[in-house]
C-alpha cells in the first residue's frame, strides 16, 4: 500500500491518484471468487469491482491511520517505507 501511496503522489505527472490506482489494482488486491465463478459478467460483477475500488482507495488515503510508522512484518528498514 505504501508503494501505491508513492505512485499517487506522483499523480500531477500521470493522473494515477488513489482512485485510478484503486480501480486498477483492487481486482489484483481484493480477488472475488464471486467475480470469478461468473466470468466477470453482469452488472452484479460491475458492483463487486466498484465496491473493491471503494475499499483499495480507503485504505491508500488512510494508509498512515492504519498501518502507522512501523515497517511491514517481514521486511527491513531501508528508509522506502
């Protein structure tokens, strides 16, 4: 999430805000096997994407409130966040 929040920042220069970036990786981020079993079809699959873009752009705008300072489990300190 937070290399996420690194490529919104740049967002004057690619238009890749927390929305776009959303929408483009909550499918990869957030998988519906509900989505799946019906093949991406129908306005029912629209609304799970939607809903999974809705969440993917909470937590990127949120990123700080809930993960904190502190590095992601398994990872060392390198000063990239």
């Amino acid at each position: 999430m937070r290399h996420l929040l690194r490529m919104a920042a740049h967002s004057p220069r690619t238009n890749m805000h927390a929305r776009n970036l959303a929408i483009v990786w909550a499918p990869n981020l957030l998988r519906s096997k509900d989505i799946e079993a019906t093949g991406f079809n129908g306005t029912a699959a629209f609304m799970e994407v939607r809903v999974q873009s809705i969440v993917v752009e909470f937590i990127l705008t949120h990123v700080e409130q809930l993960f904190g300072d502190a590095p992601l489990r398994g990872t060392a300190r390198t000063g990239l966040g």
